[in-house]
C-alpha cells in the first residue's frame, strides 16, 4: 500500500487584540478539517509567542 501525502503548515501568531490565542487555533483546526486535513503535530514558539499546527491529508 502506497500513501502519497499533501502536507500544509499554519501558523498562528499571537496578536494583542486578535482574541484569546486558544479560540484562534481552535477556529484554525475546524477550518482546516472540514477542508479534509488531519492535525498531526503542533510546535509553540516561546520567543515569537505563535502556534504552528501541521496538518496532512492523501494526495
């Protein structure tokens, strides 16, 4: 069985006045499922205070 993958990096920035950072990626993951992607890792960045979610789905 031969799985070809597309693969897609999101990053959320931290903003001020943007709303809670928790509520953002949240918005971020459902948007990017019903488009048929699966997250598969997540990475914060202390010193850029953002959230990287890294998503896949079948070629």
């Amino acid at each position: 069985m031969n799985h070809r993958w597309s693969h897609k990096v999101v990053e959320v920035p931290y903003r001020m006045f943007a709303g809670k950072l928790t509520d953002r990626i949240q918005q971020e993951m459902d948007k990017m499922s019903t488009q048929g992607w699966e997250l598969v890792s997540t990475l914060f960045i202390e010193h850029e205070i953002s959230v990287r979610l890294f998503f896949k789905k079948p070629a």
